[in-house]
C-alpha cells in the first residue's frame, strides 16, 4: 500500500523527539520498520492542554525532501527605485522584498530610528522620560512588531502565503522552530536582528532606506483630462521631496497625523470598529497551573497562553495579544498621553503572563460618547489616552487596580509587583475608563466573571488591570479600490497593512504588503 503524504500522531507531553524516536513512531503507526521508511520532517507540533492533560500533536510529512530553499524566490539585484513604501513595518518591508524578488526597486521611508538607537529611546521611555514622537514602541525600523512578543499566528490564511512569511523570517535569523510550531513566536531580543537582516538583505540588491524621514505631506499631479488625482511623492518633515510612480502607504495604526493629513487631500476615510480596554497581568506560575494542572511545572512545557472571549451586550470583550513570561511596557506616541502594550523576550522567562483585556467599540459608540466626524475614534482614544496619562501620575506611571478590587467597584490602595517598569500608580481603573461615558468598565467586569468561570483562578486578588489599551487596531480605514488596491480617489497611492484597515497583526500586515507588492508589479516593468 502507498504510504500517505502526511501523518498526524499524539504525543505524551514527555515523550522523546529525537530522529530515532520519531522515526519509529511514524514507523510504528504505518506498519513499516523504520529502516524502510522515506525520509520524514516534522511540519506542525502543537500542545493541547485541554481538560487537565497535556499532549502534543505532531504533522508529519512522509517523503519528505531534504533541501529546502527557505523563503525561495530570493531578492535580486533591483532596477531604478519607482516605488516610494512610506513605513517600515512589516507591510513597508515585505512589500519591499516582494517587489525585490521581481527586481522592482523602491525606497522605503520611516520616521523612525534603525532598531540601535531607537532601543536607547525605548530605555529612556522605561525610565519615565517623555516619548520621542517618532521613535517609540510604534514607530522606528521594524514598525510595532520590533520590541513585540513577536506572535506569528494568524487567521487571516486567506490573505496570504502565511508559510512564506514564515520561512522568510526563518531565513533571516528567526528561530527554527517558528518553522513548525503551530503557535510560533520570535520575542523582542530576536526580532531586532531579523528586521536588519532582511533590511540588509534588500539594501544589497539595490533598495534604498531612509530613517528619520517623517512624511508630512503627499505630492499630488491632475494630468490633463484625467478623471482624478494621482500621487507622485512625498514630502518629507525636512521640507525634501522624494518623487516616484506609485505611493505604498503603510504607517500603522499609530499614525494619526496621516489620517489627517489624508482628509486634507480629500481621500475618503472610513471609521471601523476597534476596541479599548486594559491590560490584565497574572504571575505566570498561577496561568500554568490553571492551564497545565499538575504538570504545570514540568521543565518541557512553554509558559502558558490563553485566549477568552464573551460578549456583553452586543459586544466582544475579549482577550488581545496575550503574552505569556512576558511584560507590559509603555506604548504611548504621543507626549502626555499613556497607552500600554505587551512584549516578550523568545524564552518567555519572565515572571508574568499579560493580555490586552478590550472590549468592542463600533463607530456609533464613538458618536455616543460625544466625538464627532471621521477622525472621531482617533480624538476619542487620544482622550483615554490623556486621562490615563494623568491617573497614572505622568513619567509613564500607569494607573492600575487588582482584579478582585476593579469587580467590586472599588479603588486598589496596594498592588502586587508587576513586570512594567516605570511604576504603576493604585487607583480604581474604572475611573479612567469610565471617563469616555461609555460602559467599557462595566462590560470588562461581567466578562472577567465569565472568564474566571472558563479558566477557574483567573479572578484573583495577585491579578492587576493596567490602563489603558487603547491600540488595538485603527479606528479608520482608508478605503482601496478591491481590483487595484488603489485609493479610489488618488491614483497610485496603495493604503497598506494595519493603518489603512487591512491588518491586524505582524502576519496579516506582511502579507498585505506583499499583496499590495504584486499589484505594482502588474503595472511597473522590472
Ligand atoms: C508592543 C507591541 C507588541 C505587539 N505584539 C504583537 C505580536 O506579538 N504579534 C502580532 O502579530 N502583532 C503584535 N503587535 C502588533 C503589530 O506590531 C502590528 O500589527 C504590525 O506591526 C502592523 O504592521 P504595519 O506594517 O501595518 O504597521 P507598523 O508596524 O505600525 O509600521 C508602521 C511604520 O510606519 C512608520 N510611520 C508612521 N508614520 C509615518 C510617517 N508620517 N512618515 C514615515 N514613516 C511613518 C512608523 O515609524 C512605523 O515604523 C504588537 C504591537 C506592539 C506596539
């Protein structure tokens, strides 16, 4: 009988995976001694922790061959630059690598630092100096994934050769295993090498990049008897200009001076649902033994992930971007407002487990809470973001709660240790979140109920809720054309990644950019 092309086997949580082994388990369950069996590769590994036992799925492909070509094709030498990538997240970049496995050359634009400098930025933010507008945990080479957790998992499938970004990123110095765990992550000590080496990799073929460079303005031509507008450049912040035939705009959730920069010109914005909350931190030890049971220090298994979801009166509250051994850090853009985040280092060794704790906000939430027209969901976090700010003291001090005091509605007067750095300040959280007039606070407290019912402990006095999550996504989208990708109202400016409304996430935003990538191509020759 031919042997199948893949195979899929449970594992025991502590059960050998050397070669050896491996090979007499596949070998085992085909009924084929081991010596006769093809070459094997391991593709996906999985845990599944659920009811109290802990086992690994592993898909194995039978027949494997051995060389593969990671991330093939691989840029090439590219032409003129025609493209301008304005942002260097991982929309800007792999676009960028996509047009340079075709040979197209571009110039990728940020107003950020390469990942040396902007690391001493992020320092001086821990130690509670104020946030450098252009160079934070959002902005600067890498975009918001730099200093991430650096979760590579996505849903958007349909979007994009997820595999491909995988193995680019593998290829560029990400760990191995990213290759086959079915939850892959890289951390915020791994990650800055990759974002070089790929950057590296593409200014050897021609790619130009430039740092420093805020975009302030786009530049515009209305050609005779053209029905509308086309982008031909940028204007950058040092009143230079930089001229090209098309115009990638991937400047991530956090650039809300383009935005308005966009309405100025005229391109049509929409507002879109996003979401709002806290970050809710647990000792890491606490997720494992609710997760993992009595096994829940054993040296093989990971530090714990979760995920929670519920709705409360029409709307998701759910948990956002968990990072397990991981710490919360300070996100914020702009001066005088606080926003916090979660990152991890690859090992996943910290003492803590945090999550973005959100609940759903639609445009006419926004509206209900008082803030008017398009950019009304940008003025409104910035608002939280300023309450926050203050509630927390300012030097990026984060006003926070214990759990069990936030569900009973009162102010937390001590806090257990936590993994932020510069300080949390104790207060009643509600306070901050219910300073919008919106019911965010109410609804976080019936969902944690439910959630300490779904993961038994997870309601607990050891437990903090630090303020505020509040960039989840972008509260605007900026519309493209579904066929060209274009901004139905400029010709040749292509909205990318999170910022524009078509990402949510380091996987999502990359194959966005890809996509956008391959679009060009159709009308540029190499
Ligand atoms: C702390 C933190 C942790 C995260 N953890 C994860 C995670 O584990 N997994 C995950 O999938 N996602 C995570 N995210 C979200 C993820 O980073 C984003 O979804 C992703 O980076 C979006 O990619 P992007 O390319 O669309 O935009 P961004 O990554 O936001 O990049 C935009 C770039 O544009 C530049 N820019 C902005 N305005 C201008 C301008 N005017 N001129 C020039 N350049 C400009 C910015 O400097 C920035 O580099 C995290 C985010 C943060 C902040």
């Amino acid at each position: 009988m031919p042997l199948p092309a893949e195979l899929s086997l449970d594992f025991a949580f502590d059960e050998p995976t050397d070669e050896a082994h491996l090979r007499a388990r596949v070998g085992r369950a085909l009924g084929v001694a081991p010596s006769d069996l093809p070459p094997i590769a391991l593709r996906k590994r999985s845990i599944d922790a659920r009811h109290g036992v802990v086992r690994f799925h592993l898909l194995f492909e039978i027949g494997a061959s051995d060389a593969v070509d990671l991330g093939a094709p691989h840029p090439r030498e590219v032409g003129p630059s025609r493209v301008i990538i304005v942002g260097d997240g991982p929309a800007g970049l792999f676009c960028a690598y996509e047009l340079a496995r075709r040979g197209i050359g571009c110039t990728v634009v940020d107003r950020g630092k390469t990942v040396q400098p902007r690391r001493h930025d992020l320092k001086s933010l821990h130690q509670g100096e104020a946030v450098d507008a252009d160079s934070n945990y959002c902005f600067g080479e890498g975009g918001a994934g730099t200093y991430s957790d650096g979760k590579l998992y996505t849903r958007a499938h349909k979007r994009g050769n997820v595999r491909d970004v995988i193995e680019i990123l593998a290829r560029h110095g990400a760990p191995e295993a990213i290759l086959t765990d079915a939850r892959p992550h890289i951390g915020s000590n791994r990650l800055p090498q990759v974002v070089v080496s790929l950057r590296e990799e593409l200014e050897r073929c021609g790619v130009t990049f430039h740092f420093g460079a805020r975009v302030v303005g786009l530049l515009t031509l209305l050609t005779r008897g053209a029905a509308r507008r086309r982008a031909v450049g940028v204007r950058l912040a040092d009143g230079s200009e930089i001229h090209g035939d098309h115009v990638v705009l991937a400047t991530g959730h956090s650039a809300s001076d383009i935005y308005v920069l966009l309405a100025e010109l005229g391109v049509r914005l929409e507002p879109k649902s996003f979401a709002l909350g806290v970050r809710i931190e647990h000792p890491q030890p606490l997720i494992n033994r609710i997760q993992y049971g009595p096994l829940a220090s054993h040296p093989t298994l990971p530090a714990a992930p979760y995920r929670l979801a519920e709705t409360v009166d029409e709307r998701g509250v759910f948990s956002f971007c968990m990072c397990p051994g991981g710490f919360i850090v300070p996100a914020s853009t702009e001066p005088g407002g606080l926003v916090v985040n979660g990152m991890s280092l690859s090992k996943r060794s910290s003492h803590y487990a945090n999550s973005g704790l959100v609940v759903g906000v639609e445009p006419s939430d926004v509206e209900r809470a008082g803030f008017r027209g398009i950019l009304g969901g940008i003025d409104l976090q910035r608002r939280l973001e300023s309450v926050a700010f203050e509630a927390g003291g300012g030097r990026s001090r984060a006003p926070a709660s214990r759990v069990t005091d936030f569900v009973n509605k009162r102010a937390s007067s001590t806090l257990p240790a936590s993994s932020y750095v510069p300080g949390l300040a104790a207060t009643n959280v509600a306070d901050v979140l219910d300073s919008l007039g919106l019911p965010i606070a109410d609804r976080l407290r019936r969902a944690l109920r439910v959630f300490d019912r779904k993961m038994r402990g997870y309601l607990t006095e050891e437990a903090i809720l630090v303020g505020v999550e509040s960039r989840t996504s972008s509260p605007v989208r900026i519309p493209r054309d579904p066929e060209t990708l274009e901004s139905p109202d400029l010709q040749g400016l292509f909205p990318a990644g999170e910022g524009a409304g078509y990402a949510g996430g380091i996987m999502s935003a990359a194959m966005d950019g890809m996509r956008i990538a391959r679009q060009i191509a159709t009308l540029v020759p190499a």
